[in-house]
C-alpha cells in the first residue's frame, strides 16, 4: 500500500469504527443488547456485519464509555449496574443536574433556550412519544438534559456529566423510562424545566429538576424490581 492509499484508508477506517460505535451504542441504550450479556468480536461481526478491526476500535470505545466491560474469564459484556450502584448514580444525577437547571437559568443565552424548544419539538414528532412506548433521545445536542449541563457553562459540571458519567446515566435513563405513562410525563417535565429557565427562575429550575430525575428514580427501582421477580419465577 503506498503512502497515499494509507492516507487515504485511514479517515475512512475512523468513519467506520465510529459508525460501528454509534450503532453499537443504540443497541446497548436501546436494549438490543441486554445489560449482563455476554458479546464476541465474532458474534457483533456476524450480527452487524462489521468488519473486526473497525469492531474493535468500537468495542474499545465503548468501554471507555463504560458500556461494556472486561470480566476474568468470561469477557467482555454489556455492563450491568447493581440496584444499590442504580441508586448512587440516580442520586449523583439529582445532585448535579438540578444544580445544572439553576445554573441554566442564570446563564443560558436566548439562543440557547431557543433551541430548546425546538429540540423538544423535535422529540414530540418522534413515533415512540407519540405512541407512549419510550422516549428515546440520541446523544449530545440531541439530547435535553446534555443540553441543559451545556447551559450551565459551569465547565466542571460539564466534564462530569457531559464526559465522564453521561453514556451511563443514558443507557438506565432510557431502558427504565420506556414503560407506562413515564415518557410523556418526562416529556411534559421537559417543558415546564425550560418554562422556569426561561424566566430565569433558578430556584424554580433547581426544583424542577430535581423532581424529574427524583421521578425516574422511583420508576428504575419499580422496574428493577419487577424484573428481579420476573426472574425469579422463570427460575
């Protein structure tokens, strides 16, 4: 291979990993891919199609993103938190992102909240909402509560939130929303959070925020527990 051709393949092995990483990554959000499972690099390349190398570079990106990990003499798998793990990461959650909507309210520019809006939208036209049956949002800037941390412009915040825990906390905020009522109530919760940050009211913000993931806090632990108890009679 000259040196061009090398120049070359590489760009186009980096777009292919990272489409093999996104799609991946909706899987695992999704539930495609079950917390606990076990996955191969030949199971994925067979499944998906996907060629071993770009399927690596995925695999190891994921689990920087800690979607999936390492165990001793099993493999990879697609993690699985425990309740009590379940519980600290919903609390951690409450902490800073109602601290996150108050901060908001203080510093978001117009523009900002303008594209709230219109990202809720957005989210209103998908089929899932529409039907009652999830509220799936992708990542980054199409996400509302990504949106929210980046408008606090509290750097700190965001390198927590927004790198650190954020794959995490929307793999479980996607799997255990998506039942009942929950994720029109979300979408609603949506709304009235960037009423009070609209108005520039912090306290009302913080308050908000703070009951929304409180909300979905309840909801992982009624839906952690009926699938302990489905478990446990299939056993």
């Amino acid at each position: 291979m000259t040196l061009a051709q090398l120049e070359t393949s590489i760009p186009e092995a980096r777009t292919l990993a990272e489409r093999v990483f996104q799609q991946l990554q909706d899987a695992i959000v999704r539930g495609e891919l079950a917390p606990g499972s076990k996955i191969t690099e030949p199971g994925l390349s067979k499944e998906y199609g996907i060629s071993r190398g770009p399927l690596r570079e995925a695999m190891r990106r994921l689990e920087a993103h800690r979607l999936i990990e390492r165990v001793p003499h099993v493999g990879a798998r697609v993690v699985k938190l425990s309740m009590q793990e379940l519980l600290e990461l919903f609390d951690v959650r409450e902490a800073l992102e109602s601290m996150a909507a108050r901060l908001a309210a203080e510093h978001m520019t117009a523009a900002e909240i303008a594209g709230l809006r219109k990202l809720l939208a957005m989210h209103e036209r998908q089929s899932d909402l529409k039907k009652g049956e999830a509220y799936f949002q992708r990542e980054g800037d199409l996400d509302f509560h990504y949106r929210i941390v980046q408008g606090s412009h509290n750097r700190m915040l965001v390198t927590m939130l927004c790198d650190d825990l954020y794959y995490l906390v929307r793999l479980y905020r996607t799997q255990f929303s998506a039942t009942g009522s929950r994720p029109q109530r979300a979408f609603v919760e949506h709304h009235r959070i960037v009423d009070a940050i609209e108005a520039g009211d912090a306290e009302l913000s913080e308050l908000l925020m703070r009951r929304h993931v409180s909300a979905s806090r309840a909801n992982v632990v009624d839906r952690y527990a009926a699938t302990l108890r489905q478990t446990s009679k299939s056993t």
